[in-house]
C-alpha cells in the first residue's frame, strides 16, 4: 500500500460522515456496510468522492438499511469538533501503518477495535496525537 492513499482516506471519511449521521459506533456503521460494500467504495473512490458525500452517505444507508442509534460523540464533545475529513485521515494514517495484505480487511479489523473508541472520544487528545504513538498504542492494544 502506498502512504497517502487518497481512496482510503475517502473511505475513513465517508464511514466518519455516516457514523455521525446515524449516530452509531464507526464499528458499528463497518459492520452494517459490510466487506462487499466497503470494497466497493474504496474501489470507486475515485469516482464517488466527486459527488457531495451527503448524496453517497444516503445511497449507502438506504441500500443497507442501516439504522439510527444512540452514539452521539459529536454532541458529547465539549471542545471544537474535528471535521470528518481529519478524523478520516487519522482512520486512514493508522491502517496504513499497520496494514499488511487486504487493506479492507485491515480497515475492518481497525474500525472494530478499542483504537475505533479512542479516536472517536472527541473529549480526549489521542485523535490529534502523532501518527507513530496511534500505531504504537493500537499494536500494544492499549493508549499507552
């Protein structure tokens, strides 16, 4: 994989977009889009992000039917809130650096992690800590 991938760096963002839309853990929204889904949006990145991510946010929550939950962390963030265009970048940073063979399958096993509900506590500093410290906490499994 090379560093900067602009496909996974739309991706993160769009399951970032959907996830504060739908109120639900981004585990949650990666599960509910599915292997086969995610795949195809990465695929077709380059051609989905000249859409407003709002219309491919809709197109994919309709065809899954994904429903509205509880998880509110953008209205529990007593600070400013990062766009999802960061947060996207700090998903997409974090399996690059430790992605080895199927970058989906590593975006899976990333976005279900402990790291998922660390990155998305708006209320702490470890979204905005740098790329190397990310990667040396979610390989020892903890924030270090």
């Amino acid at each position: 994989m090379t560093k900067n991938d602009s496909a996974l760096m739309f991706t993160c963002s769009l399951i970032e977009y959907i996830g504060r839309r739908q109120k639900l853990s981004r585990g949650d929204v990666v599960r509910t889009l599915g292997v086969e889904n995610i795949t195809r949006i990465y695929k077709y990145a380059d051609v989905l992000h000249c859409e407003p991510i709002e219309r491919v946010a809709d197109e994919y929550i309709s065809m899954v039917d994904m429903k509205t939950g509880e998880f509110d962390n953008v209205k529990k963030c007593k600070y400013e809130v990062p766009d999802y265009w960061t947060i996207g970048e700090v998903y997409e940073r974090l399996i690059e650096d430790v992605e080895e063979g199927n970058v989906v399958e590593k975006l899976m096993e990333v976005y279900t992690s402990w790291a998922s509900d660390s990155i998305s506590n708006y209320n702490t500093d470890f979204f905005y800590q740098p790329r190397d410290y990310i990667k040396e906490c979610y390989i020892a499994g903890e924030v270090l």
